[in-house]
C-alpha cells in the first residue's frame, strides 16, 4: 500500500527542514572558522546565541503560549542549558581557532554516534551489535581523516579536534538528558529557556575573563555581516528549522541529514578559506556517513502469508 498525498507531503517537509537545518550547521562551523581570529570565543558565543535566543523568543511569544516550568524541573534544564548553549558552543569556537573547518564538520558529524553511546551508557538506549559496527565504522572513518596533514594551514589542529570532540559531548548530553523536558514543555520553549540560561554563563564569564565592550567585539562591515550569518540563518533558523523537522519526521529520519553538515563545511571551506579537498576527508566523510546510516537502520519485520490450497 502507498503512502497516502498528506503522509508523503508531511515527510517531504520534513527532511526539507531536517536538509536546511544540517546545511547551516556546517556553514556555521567556516563562519566560524573565518571570524574567530578576530575575537574571543566567549564574545562570540555569547552575542550569537544571545541573538538567536532573542529572536527566537520573539516568535515564541507571538505564536505560542508561554509554558510554566515545574520548580524541580528548573535546574535540571539550567544545568542542561549550560552545558548545551555555554560548553558546547565555547569549544566549538575554540576548536575552529585551531583546526580546519573540514575537520571540524566531520566531528560535528559524528553527534548522532556519540549520543547514542551515551545513551546507553546512561541506560536511556539500548546499545545493538549493528549500532556497535557504526560506532566502530565511524571511529575508523575519524582516525582516517584527522590522520591528514594540514600542518601548514593548522599547525595545531589536534588540539582543536579535542576541543571540536569535548564539544560533541557536550551536544550528545544534551540529546540524551532532553528529551523529557521537550516532551513535557515543547521543542521551542525548552529550547529557548536553556539557550537563556547558557548565554547568560557566557555573558558573565566573558565579561570576567575577556573583554567583549573594548575589543573582543571590534569587527569591519565583513564581520559584523558574518555575525549576523551565525545569529540569524546559523543561529535562529538552524533551529528553528531542526524543531520543524522533528514535528514531521521521526528523529531517526532527521540523524540520517547530518551528513549534509561536513559536505556543507567542506565544500564551503574550500571556497572561502581554500581548504584542500583530500582523499582522507572524503573517505572519511563516506565512513561516518556510513555509520549514521547502519545506526538508523531498522529491519523490517517480515510477516508470514498462510498458503492458500
């Protein structure tokens, strides 16, 4: 039996959204890459996501009916929302100061693997011998391609990768520690009160340890106009697009577009910042993407036909 108009309508919209939110994460990680030179990696986080969040609370406030949150849920997603919108997105910041974007997108990519070891080493998932072959196909696909020399254009790009993989983790806990808050209250309103809440430990640590009103926040035209490219279509809409694509499709669908994110921050990398394409990093790219696709995988439950006489 086909899939009916309005079923097949809704999946369409779906990975549409799930494509564009994928796709401008890994412009974001170039943006990234090209600004950070020029600031601090708290500032820049910290105006980004602060941007991001009041934009999208705007909208909240507009369309949706403002939720109450529980008084013992309240810590649980601060704690969650300093991880997620203040650690995350330092380390990101951080790594890209050190590594290529290339390499950057390829970690990024390897979100959904990591989630789901930490999902059941927390016992929230159920770790199957297939999900362990990706696991292990996607690490093999990473030493590949972090095993490329890029010393003349990141002479310390390990170090990055590090702080790009502490980065994932952070990400990952979010996944993983979530999922009954957003349940509970909505994509969009748990969204935005824990982004308030990381922005607001950016805030105050880049005003202790940085100096984001006499320096960290000097750009041209050319960064200002990147800023705005993180805040709004790397920052807002990103988001907005993920929350849209989990209303359509089933989280499953939406991990399998993640590998748009490293094909985005390849290709987009080799323009702006005349990143090489190399045989590792596409290898490498196949084998994770690989990996997100032997994870997903659901076999189909066949059902016997009683033979007729």
């Amino acid at each position: 039996m086909s899939a009916s108009p309005i079923n097949l309508k809704t999946t369409l919209w779906g990975i549409f959204w799930a494509c564009l939110s994928t796709s401008l994460g890994g412009t974001t990680v170039v943006f990234t890459r090209m600004i950070i030179e020029d600031t601090e990696p708290l500032s820049l986080t910290a105006i980004r996501y602060g941007g991001a969040a009041i934009i999208l609370l705007g909208f909240m406030v507009a369309k949706i009916r403002l939720p109450i949150f529980a008084r013992k849920d309240l810590v649980a997603l601060s704690l969650i929302g300093a991880v997620m919108f203040a650690a995350f997105p330092f380390f990101m910041a951080t790594a890209l100061a050190d590594t290529t974007a290339a390499r950057g997108g390829l970690l990024f990519a390897t979100m959904p693997l990591i989630t789901m070891s930490m999902a059941a080493l927390f016992g929230v998932e159920r770790l199957t011998p297939l999900k362990v072959v990706a696991v292990l196909t996607a690490i093999f696909g990473t030493m590949i391609a972090l095993g490329e020399n890029v010393e003349d254009i990141a002479p310390h790009a390990l170090r990055g990768d590090m702080y790009m993989f502490l980065g994932m983790l952070c990400a990952s806990s979010f996944n993983v520690f979530s999922g009954k808050y957003l349940v509970r209250y909505g994509n969009l309103p748990v969204m935005i009160f824990t982004m308030l809440i990381g922005v607001s430990v950016l805030f105050i640590l880049a005003m202790i340890i940085e100096n984001p009103f006499s320096g960290s926040l000097e750009f041209d035209l050319t960064g200002w106009f990147i800023v705005f490219l993180l805040t709004v279509p790397g920052g807002a809409l990103m988001m907005f697009s993920w929350g849209q694509a989990l209303q359509r499709i089933t989280p499953t669908q939406a991990a399998i577009t993640v590998g748009l994110n490293p094909v985005t921050a390849i290709f987009l990398a080799a323009w702006l910042l005349f990143e090489p394409i190399t045989a590792r990093v596409v290898i490498g790219f196949f084998l994770i993407f690989a990996a997100i696709l032997l994870a997903n995988y659901r076999q189909r439950r066949t059902v016997a036909v009683p033979a007729r006489d």
